[in-house]
C-alpha cells in the first residue's frame, strides 16, 4: 500500500494527496506535516519498512470537505485519492485512483463558495503581440474569453473578475506584474503553466472537442488568437483536475473590453461598488443597496452588471424598459418574487450533476425549484409588452419531463449516504420493489414455503432451518426420510436428521439473504442513472436558469427603485450629463430617519460645462457629492433607475476617480507617489468620454508643488487637443477658482457653509461660485483639538494671509488663457510663487536641518525609515532655497 502511495505521490507531486484507508483519508511525510500545522491536526506515525516511522495524520472521509476548503483556500492543491472497489471483493490491494484534483478556481462544493458571488479561474496567455484571458467558473459554467494590448488591461480584467486562481504561460509571470500584491492583498493562487499546455493546435482541439465544432468560427473566437490559447489551456488544465468530462460548459463567451464601461483597481475601490475600503464588507456598497434579489443566481448577475456597465445604448434601453415595466406592474413584480424565494441555485446544483458529486437532496432541491416555474410563467404573461420581458419569458423552460423524473423516482426524506438505499421510491422499478418486499415479508414467505412443502409431502415435522455455514435448507427426521422427493438435493447431515434444498428455497434464500446488499446497489444504480438523465438536459437547464437569473436582476432593480423614489434616467450618446437633485444611493440608505440627505445638482458636458472646480471645508461634502455624480452614471448605464428628481446621462467608456490618501509601503511608495501613480494613469488612459473624478490632487507634497501640479492637471484636461474629458475635481487650493473666466470650460462651484462666530454649520449645498476659504482650523476644533493650538494655528494663519500672491496667481492664469498647455518657460513660473508660506521659510534655517541630520541614530534606521528621513531633509533644503528666492523675487 505504501508503494502505491508513493507513486501515486510522484504522480501528483505539486499535490496534497489525500489517501483513502477504510473510513479515513490519510495523509503521510511532508503532506502529513503539513496537512497537520495547516488544520491543527494530531501527527501520528505508521511503520513502513523504513528505518522511522513515516509521518501521519487523518481525517474522517465524511467531513472531508471542510477541511479540503480550508487547504485550499490556503492556496494549495489537494489530490482526492478515493478507493475503486469494494474492500470486501477486493483481492490484494483495494483498487485506488486520484478522481479529482482541487484547487482554489476549480473548488465547486456549495458549502465553501460564497453563494452570490462567482468562484472564476482566470487563464493568461502573455506575448508581445496581445495578452489572451480567460475567465471559467466550473460552479456555474460561464466562460468568457477576451484579449487586451497593456498589462494594465490585465489588472483591469483581474479587478474585475477578482478570480481565486490564475494559471498562466511563463512569460505572463516575468511580465512584471505585482504578483505578492495578488497573492498578499488579493488572495489570488498564481500557477505558472508548463509550455506544452499553450501549443496552438493542442488548444484549438481542446476546445473544439470542449463545445463539439468543427471549426473555431461557429464559436466567434477566431481572431482571438492569444485568447483561443488561453481558452484551450484553461481546457486542458480544468480537464486534469476534474479527472471528467466539462459537461457544464456548453458555451464560450467572447467579448472585447471595449464593450463595457472599463473601470480599474482604483475606480472600483473609491466608489465602494461591491465592497466597503475599510472593512471589505457588503453592507455600506453599492451593491448593498441594489441587491434584494430572491436567488443566488441573480445576486450573481446583478454583481456582474455593477462590475461591468454597458456603453451600449440600444442594451442599456432594453434594460432600462424592464425595470420600468416591473415598477410600473408592481402587482405582477411582487408575485414573481414570491415565486423566485423558493428556487435554489440552479447553476451549482448542475454542476454538481455533472461532476456526479450531487446526492438526492440535491435533486429535490432542483426538483422543488423548478415547481416554481410554470407559476413564473404564468406572471411575466401579462408583462409580455416589453420585449426584454418577452425575451425573458421565451427562454424559461417549464423543465416538466425533469420535474416528472425526479418527482417519481427520489424519496421526500432521502439519506445523506447515497449507497445505503432509501433514495427510490416505491413503484418506480419492480425489481427494487422485489427487493424490498424480500428484505421486509423474507420470514413470512419461508412460512409459506415450510407449510406448502410440508402438505405436499405430508412429513409432519419438517421445518425450514438456517446456520450461518449452509444457509437455508428443509429438515427432516430420520424417521421421514423415505418420504422425501426426488427433487430434494442433501446439503448436510446431522445425528438424527438430514437437511435438503431445492431449486425453489435456493432461489429464495438468494432474494433473502442478498436483498439488502442487492437493493442498495440497485438504488445507486437507479440514482445515477437519474443523475445523468439530469445532465443530458444541461444546456436547456443553463437556459433557463440565466432567464431566471436575469428576471430576479430586473425585479431587484425595479422593487428598489420604487422603494427609494428612484427615477428612469434619459441616456445620450451627445456627452451632457445634468443630474437634477441627485443623492448618493448609499449614503441616504446609511442616515437614520432623523437626517435627510441634501440632494444637489450636477451639469457636465463636453464644452462649456467640462470641468467643475469645487472648493470648500473638508467634511462638508465634497467627495460625497462627486462619488455620487459617478455612481448616478455608473446605475445609469448597468440599466438601473437613479436616485435623483430627474436625470440625463450622456454615456461614459471609462470612469476614473482619484479620491482620499492613502500609502503603499509594502512597495515603498508614499502616500504622494501613490496619488501621483493613480493620476498618471489617469491621464494618459482616459479619453474625451471618460469621466473624472479628482479629489484634492496634489496635497501629498509641498504646498507650492501641489498648486502647481493641480493646476497643470486642470489645463491638460481642459485641453481637447490631449484630454477633453468631463471631471469634477475638488480642491482645497482657492488660488484655482481663477481658472473660470480663464479657460472656457472651467466653473467654480462651492459647498455652502453657514459661519456662526468661530463655529460653522454644513449645508451640504453645491452653489456656484468659489469657496475663499477653507475653514480648516474650525474643522479641527470640531474633530477635538484642544483650544491652545487652533488657536496658535489661527495667529500663523493670520501671518500667512498677510503675504498676498494674487498678483501671481492672475499672471499664470492669464497664461492659462491664452493656451491651455503651457509652455517649458512659463512653467518655472510656478517655482517663484510665494504660496503665502514665505514666513514659515524664513524661519527654517540651514542650522536646523543639520542639528536633525546629526542627531539621527543611522545604525537603527530601516531601509524604508532612511529614504524616508532622506526624502524629508531634502525637501526641507528645497523648501529653504524656494522660500529665499521667492522673498527675493
């Protein structure tokens, strides 16, 4: 056995394998070590042969999921090594075989997936030409395929997808890729294929062989050639974990990036659209508020629909007349949902089907669903007028021959166990009704037999008798013997008696004795052959299940925006987006009844209107009111209603935001580089229908560094020869509000504030004009520092005012005016801008940079606390040496 093990260990050497003895698996040596810190398991050991014993550790085969998903969720593979045969037939060594292999993207057990969220493997083909990917879900069936040109389309697609496990071609692993951010901060499995899974005609035959063509036109994938590579790996690889045919994946959806609204890392994580920055949680996202579908189908649905918004009029218009349809029959919505409550997942329940992983439960599960669906049916008729409905309601199968099925052939209260019989029920197949009736009337029908033979015969005395050696047989005295028949065969003889068999008690002690064994192996049978019945169908059950996935979606939708007063946004391809009372859909969700969320309005478009400057105090609402205006836009075009009076959305390809600080010292980036990152890729990806979202660019650096910068990022944008795009960019650098009157698409707006002597009151109110200040100190007061240093802080504030750069200000916006791009001269004006901070340089002397260069204790420094201090000190003399010129200037 332990030669077995071992070989079937170097099979699998990237494997856990776990190794079925009797009623455990069992784990032995570097596995066992392992296995044993991983789940906190005893180690053991086993004599082998070998000088030590081999190290080992077990776990019950009945609770051998829970501890599978915890290794693998650990990013491990564990190789299932089950027995083939039964111990009690078996002759030598029991039968042994690995029937799976589990990784993190290939897992498809229920209890350790997240119901409403896809569990995808993701495929990476990189070459210089086009990176391929695709994106599998062995759960569900979805297979989608794509290419993209940058690595950063990469990240996109993995933000987008957040995939458990990435398998790729070695040169994807040496593309540079942050992979410890993947694995550290995502949590994503990274595994470098072998080169001969990519070989172009291997995976074209996979996947030809995969979705039964004979050509790779009939599937749309043609001329993704770096995709179809990626696909046909992901075949291959999928195929030896599952040790089975992918029977579930009946089709591969090829889509270009260029099809949906491109949101990156950043974008994804500041609009909090499916989880929370902090605390990685629903509740608080958008998501959350959109989500009240009835089925872990449409839950996934909706989540895709929030990840990937449409650019796409005429489909967003289709999902939009849905929704409206069901606001506007909420009679017939809420009966639909009614009858969407019972029905279970029937995507996994399929793929359990076709792994033959599902047991009867499962099967009453599926069956009790699509009870629901005639009922369905019957309630989309009158919602029929809507073509997306009607759509709807063509692709649902009332599945009644599987409903029939299953509905005469499994039991209302089947076992766990499905090899221990009560699965089928009575009058489905005679044979296991024989059976049964042997296993319950067995002593009823020897009875019988004793009694018939008996007045046949007329032995008075002969009986039925049984030992466990000879089984049944008739026993007759020595003093009946010249009465027995010719057809009685001697079986064995005692002192005063004989016993005998026939044909007839032969035939009966098989049906007895063998009943319960021969039952529960004719159940089984039964079972499976049900099973695969099932699973015959998989395509016209995939069907009907994204149908009714997609129903509950649009009744989510249409019950929340009924709910929360939403409105159906006019769409337009024109560029003009006017938000007319517009809230932010998750924070009036978040306010207790007490508060009511002051809405406002927001009016972009591509000339005039294209970049609104917003000044004012923080916490008065800023961020709040630009993360809404991208929100309004991003329901828009998913389909949905928007929370607003009235709304008309000129539609966006891309949604950029660069809102809070935040650091990357895992990377060594400061909180600055991080900001300065997100805002080059900004700028050079965006285009003139992309929106913007710029929160207080350029306050990681000096002050008069920030200005400048922020102030260059406005003109780039504002210019439509480079940029053009509509943005909202909220700023604390006043000096900015002479933009407006100076560059032709630039308008100031403000949060409006209520002064109440050295307090002040938000009014959470967006009105035109700018702020001119920024109620910074009476910020601090309110967050609790103490009165000694805001009022220290109001004494240099006043000393800082007194230095005035207005004159400086109004010369670089003059330039401003005349060309949006300034020139490499007119740029070294912003070095010699008193930022109104000359005072505080005067005071910073030479002396003091030194006294802080002696006094720090090299030898503790870390290598990240010694750029740090160096990056300080040098910033300190650069400060020092503008802060002189600009006082001499």
């Amino acid at each position: 056995m332990m030669k077995h093990y071992l070989q079937t260990k170097e099979e699998n050497p990237d494997c856990l394998l776990f190794y079925r003895l009797g009623d455990f698996y069992e784990m032995f040596f570097e596995d066992a070590i392992i296995c044993s810190r991983e789940l906190e398991l005893t180690l053991t050991g086993k004599a082998c042969g070998m000088e030590e014993r081999a190290p080992m550790c077990g776990i019950p085969y009945h609770a051998v999921d829970s501890y599978l998903t915890r290794l693998v969720k650990k990013g491990y593979k564990v190789a299932i090594c089950e027995q083939m045969e039964d111990p009690k037939q078996a002759k030598g060594i029991v039968k042994r075989e690995v029937i799976r292999i589990v990784t993190p993207g290939t897992n498809i057990d229920t209890q350790s997936l997240e119901e409403s969220r896809n569990n995808y493997l993701m495929c990476v083909y990189y070459s210089d030409e086009s990176i391929g990917i695709t994106a599998v879900d062995v759960s569900t069936g979805d297979f989608y395929l794509t290419q993209v040109q940058k690595l950063r389309g990469v990240l996109d697609e993995i933000s987008k997808y957040m995939p458990s496990e990435i398998i790729c071609n070695e040169a994807f692993s040496l593309c540079g890729a942050d992979f410890d951010d993947l694995k550290g901060r995502l949590g994503i499995t990274i595994y470098p294929l072998d080169p001969h899974y990519f070989d172009e005609d291997l995976c074209k035959k996979a996947i030809m062989k995969q979705f039964n063509v004979n050509s790779l036109i009939g599937l749309g994938i043609e001329d993704f050639h770096e995709g179809v590579l990626a696909a046909g790996a992901c075949l291959t690889y999928m195929r030896e974990m599952a040790k089975s045919d992918l029977t579930n994946l009946t089709h591969i959806t090829p889509y270009l990036t260029s099809k949906f609204m491109l949101l990156d890392t950043s974008t994804r994580r500041n609009l909090e659209l499916v989880e929370t920055m902090r605390d990685k949680q629903k509740r608080g996202t958008l998501l959350w508020v959109l989500d009240k579908t009835k089925t872990a189908m449409g839950a996934r649905m909706l989540r895709n629909f929030i990840e990937q918004p449409l650019i796409d009029l005429d489909e967003m218009i289709l999902r939009q007349n849905a929704v409206e349809s069901l606001v506007n029959n909420a009679v017939s919505r809420d009966e639909i949902r009614e009858y969407l409550t019972p029905v279970y997942d029937l995507e996994r329940i399929m793929s359990k089907v076709s792994y033959k992983t599902a047991n009867p439960r499962d099967l009453l599960s599926f069956r009790n669903s699509l009870k629901m669906l005639p009922a369905i049916k019957i309630a989309l008729e009158d919602l029929k007028d809507c073509s997306e409905l009607e759509n709807v309601f063509d692709n649902i199968d009332e599945l009644k021959d599987i409903y029939e099925l299953i509905d005469s052939s499994i039991v209302e209260e089947p076992p766990l166990v499905i090899r221990e019989g009560g699965i089928i029920k009575d009058g489905f197949d005679e044979n296991i009704d024989n059976f049964r009736q042997a296993r319950a009337n067995g002593k009823q029908w020897l009875a019988e037999l004793e009694s018939r033979v008996k007045e046949e015969t007329g032995i008075k005395n002969l009986r039925i008798k049984y030992s466990n050696v000879f089984g049944y047989a008739f026993e007759v005295t020595n003093s009946f013997k010249n009465l027995v028949p010719e057809n009685f065969e001697r079986k064995q003889t005692l002192t005063n008696c004989e016993r005998y068999t026939t044909k007839e008690l032969k035939e009966l002690e098989d049906t007895i004795l063998n009943a319960e064994d021969k039952l529960n192996g004719l159940e089984y049978e039964l079972f499976c052959m049900v099973r695969d019945k099932i699973a015959a169908q998989m395509e016209r059950i995939q069907k009907t299940a994204k149908a009714i996935a997609l129903l509950d979606v649009y009744c989510s939708l249409a019950f929340v925006a009924e709910r929360n007063h939403y409105t159906k946004p006019i769409l337009n391809d024109k560029g003009k987006i006017h938000i007319c009372e517009g809230r932010h859909p998750v924070v009036e969700q978040m306010m207790d009844q007490s508060n009511m969320f002051i809405a406002n309005d927001t009016y972009l478009d591509n000339k005039k209107h294209m970049i609104a400057i917003i000044t004012g105090p923080n916490m008065a609402g800023k961020s709040t009111y630009m993360r809404q205006t991208a929100l309004i836009v991003l329901m828009a075009q998913l389909g949905s209603f928007v929370p607003a009076q009235s709304a008309e959305i000129g539609i966006v390809d891309r949604i950029f935001t660069r809102v809070g600080a935040s650091d990357d010292l895992g990377s060594g980036q400061s909180t600055f580089m991080v900001e300065m990152n997100e805002v080059a890729n900004i700028l050079r990806n965006a285009t003139n229908k992309s929106l913007l979202i710029l929160d207080e660019i350029g306050r990681g650096t000096s002050t008069y560094d920030g200005l400048s910068i922020a102030w260059a990022v406005i003109e780039h944008i504002a210019n439509r020869k480079y940029l053009g795009a509509r943005s909202l960019f909220a700023t604390h650098y006043h000096e900015l509000t002479e933009l407006e009157g100076k560059i032709d698409s630039v308008n100031n707006y403000c949060i409006a504030v209520k002064e109440k002597g050295d307090d002040i009151v938000f009014l959470r109110k967006i009105i035109k004009g700018g702020a001119d200040k920024s109620y910074g100190i009476q910020v601090a007061k309110l967050a609790g520092i103490p009165d000694m240093v805001t009022d220290r802080a109001k004494e240099i504030c006043a000393q800082l005012v007194d230095s005035d750069i207005t004159d400086k200000v109004q010369e670089i916006a003059a330039i401003s005016a005349k060309n949006t791009k300034v020139s490499k001269t007119e740029v070294k004006h912003y070095d010699t801008v008193d930022l109104g901070q000359m005072s505080l340089f005067d005071t910073y002397k030479d002396e003091d940079i030194l006294k802080e260069l002696e006094s720090i204790d090299v030898t503790n420094l870390t290598p990240m606390d010694a750029l740090n201090t160096l990056y300080k000190l040098q910033n300190d003399l650069k400060n020092r040496w503008k802060g002189n010129k600009a006082v001499n200037d």
